[in-house]
C-alpha cells in the first residue's frame, strides 16, 4: 500500500513541472495592464502575428466594455438572457456529470465486483483496470476535443454511458458474475471519460461572460461537488433498498435523459474565443433560444 499511496506524489510533481513553464494568460496581462506581455504571449501561443493582434484587439475591447465585475444578485437573478442562458447551461453540465452515478463507479467499485460475486486480491485487481480505462478515455478525448468538438463528445458520452449502466444493471439482475460486471463498469468508465468526464469544465469555463465568470464558476463547481456528494453518500443505501441492479438501472435512465440536455441545449464552442462565444450567446438569448449556433464559421483560434 505504501508504493500505491506514493505513487500519488508522481501527478502533482508533473503538474508542478508543468506550471513552470506555462505562461501567463495573455487575456489576465490586458486586464491588468500589460498589453505588450499579453500580446507577447499571443504571439508565442498563436505562432502568427496577424492572428495574434486579431485575439489581441477582441479581447482589449471585450475588457473594456466588461471591466465591472458582476455582483451576486446579477448571476442569480440575471435579466440579461444571455447571462441567463450561460448559468443555466453551466449548472446543467455541473449537474449532469455527477448525476449519471459516476461517483457511485469509482468509490464503490470494489463494492460492486463484491456484490458479483468477486473477492480478495480479484477486487483490487479489478479497481485497477476500472481506473486504467477511465484514464485511457480521458487520453482520447483530450486528442479529440479540438478535432471534432465538444458537443460531438458529449453526445456519445452520454449515450454510449447509458447503455453501459443498463448493461451493469442487467448483469446484477441475471447474476451475469464478476467479469460480466467489471467489462461493463470498465466500457462505463471508459465512455464517461469521453466526454461527461473531462470535457463538462471545458465547455463551462468557455461560455461565462468574463464579468461573472468568477462568481459563475463557483455556483458549477459547488452544484456539482454537491451532487458528487449525495451520490456517493446514498449509493450504499440505494444498493439496499433498489439492489445494485436497481439503483444502476435507475443512473442509466438519468443518464439517458442527459442526452437531450447535450443535444438540445450545450453549445458548441471549438474553435471560438471568449468574446465569439459571448457574442453568439447574445444573439441567440436575444431570440429566446438557448442554444448557441452550433456551426463555427470565423477563422479565430480559441486562447
């Protein structure tokens, strides 16, 4: 157990590397008044002047017109449909991520190869492979995210995520044995990771307006967290009182209904910056239609 806890350290210590050399985001230089360092570090990101004074003098005119920061009544209560129409999508990613009982995987796998059957070094060895697929999804989905969108990603996450829990509850009712319950708590993972997983806080710190991008933020994150929490806190006694079978059958049904959450109403934003996305928000809030236009037809790279 000690070289598995170790092992622990080896993640931060990469991102610690990493940080070194990262630099500072060139839209934080602007607003606080250091054009020439943020233009600086366009330059490098880009690799193109020309593109680099276009993102430049968006987002110089985006800071200008948005330097006051919203106050918490305006993100709760907002009247502006755009603000509106950006919280609610945001909450709803923050939302659907955890609802489809993820947490419920990952903390209690053990507990499900348990409850098939399965014991001893099997258990571990079996947590083991669950967090290598869920890894392997991440990895794809990193290569994917800005070839074919998050939306795209989403979609598939969501359906393909859906079948898998169904599968789980199948194999629970049908006493299928562990290894039918650990392929498809591997491929649950595995399609979680595609999308739901690492592309929800993607997309939610895309399409917050900077003036309340702080504030907004917070209110995912703590949905979110809080959904984390009541799924990992109930899934024992939801085992009880539904039986495994049971309470995965029901996250599959809500993770199906996740489906026309990203297919109705996220937005796609590859390819788009900050000021694009706020610009399009508007104009679609503006015709009383949550969605953003889903097609990128400017040839401006995000930053």
């Amino acid at each position: 157990w000690r070289a598995m806890v170790g092992a622990g350290i080896i993640p931060p210590a990469l991102v610690l590397i990493c940080l070194i050399i990262m630099p500072e985001s060139p839209r934080w230089l602007i607003s606080k008044r250091d054009p020439i360092a943020g233009y600086a570090v366009l330059v490098r990101i880009l690799d193109d002047k020309k593109l680099a004074k276009e993102n430049f003098d968006s987002m110089s005119d985006s800071i200008s017109h948005h330097a006051r920061e919203a106050s918490w009544k305006e993100v709760l209560r907002p009247q502006d449909k755009a603000i509106k129409a950006a919280v609610t999508i945001g909450l709803g990613l923050g939302f659907w991520q955890q609802a489809s009982g993820s947490e419920a995987a990952v903390y209690y796998s053990p507990e499900v190869l348990k409850n098939s059957g399965w014991e001893g070094r099997k258990i571990l060895l079996g947590n083991v492979a669950v967090g290598l697929f869920k890894l392997l999804g991440e990895i794809l989905a990193f290569g994917f995210l800005d070839k074919i969108g998050r939306r795209p990603l989403f979609i598939v996450s969501a359906i393909t995520s859906s079948f898998c829990l169904f599968g789980m509850a199948l194999a629970f009712f049908t006493d299928a044995g562990g290894s039918v319950a650990l392929s498809m708590l591997c491929a649950f993972m595995f399609c979680f990771s595609l999308g739901m997983g690492p592309v929800t806080f993607v997309v939610a710190s895309e399409i917050f307006p900077l003036a309340i991008r702080g504030k907004a933020m917070s209110l995912v994150v703590f949905l979110n967290r809080a959904m984390s929490g009541i799924i990992a806190l109930s899934y024992t006694s939801l085992a009880y009182v539904f039986t495994p079978g049971g309470s995965f059958f029901g996250f599959a049904l809500i993770s199906l209904v996740s489906v026309w959450f990203y297919y109705k109403i996220v937005p796609e934003t590859k390819g788009k910056t900050l000021e694009q996305i706020t610009s399009e928000l508007e104009v679609s809030a503006s015709h009383s239609n949550l969605r953003m236009p889903q097609e990128n037809n400017l040839n401006v790279r995000p930053v």
